[in-house]
C-alpha cells in the first residue's frame, strides 16, 4: 500500500509541475469558507443528536442532560477547530 501511496503522490506531483496546476496539494486546505461549513454543520447536527438523546425512557425532556451534553460538544468542537485552525510552523 506505501508503495502505492508513494507512486500516486509523485504522478500526481509531476502532473502538477508539468501543468502548472497544483491540485490543492500546497495550498491551504482548511480556509475561512470551509471553516464555517464544519462548524455550522457539526453544532447543528451535534446538537440535534444531543436534543434527542436528552430525554428519558418516558419521552420526557432533560434540560440538564442537554445542557451538559451540549457543553460537551462545544468544547470537543472549540478544541478540534483550535487545532486544526492553527498555521504549520516552518
């Protein structure tokens, strides 16, 4: 498989300098736009999930249960934007 991981990328690589085009390889693939994408649709969906899970076995809704799961989503969803949105050090 590393093998074939290894020719992909250098055909790729060639094709690109060959052409002119980079094929998104060197650009920044985690931009303003795609940002705001995840996001809004990771709280919108995360939440949604945890609305449903927040009732009890009689239907009956748990403001508590939501608001603690929901606290939990944000921080998993603030610490995996942090690191992702940071910029590589070269």
């Amino acid at each position: 498989m590393a093998l074939v991981a290894r020719r992909t990328n250098l055909l790729l690589n060639q094709c690109a300098s060959r052409n002119g085009a980079n094929f998104g390889l060197n650009t920044q693939m985690w931009d303003t736009k795609r940002q705001i994408v995840w996001l809004a649709a990771g709280i919108s969906f995360g939440t949604w999930i945890v609305y449903v899970d927040s009732r009890d076995d009689m239907g009956k809704f748990d403001p508590e249960v939501f608001v603690f799961w929901e606290l939990v989503l944000l921080a998993i969803i603030g610490a995996l934007f942090y690191l992702y949105s940071r910029k590589k050090r070269q």
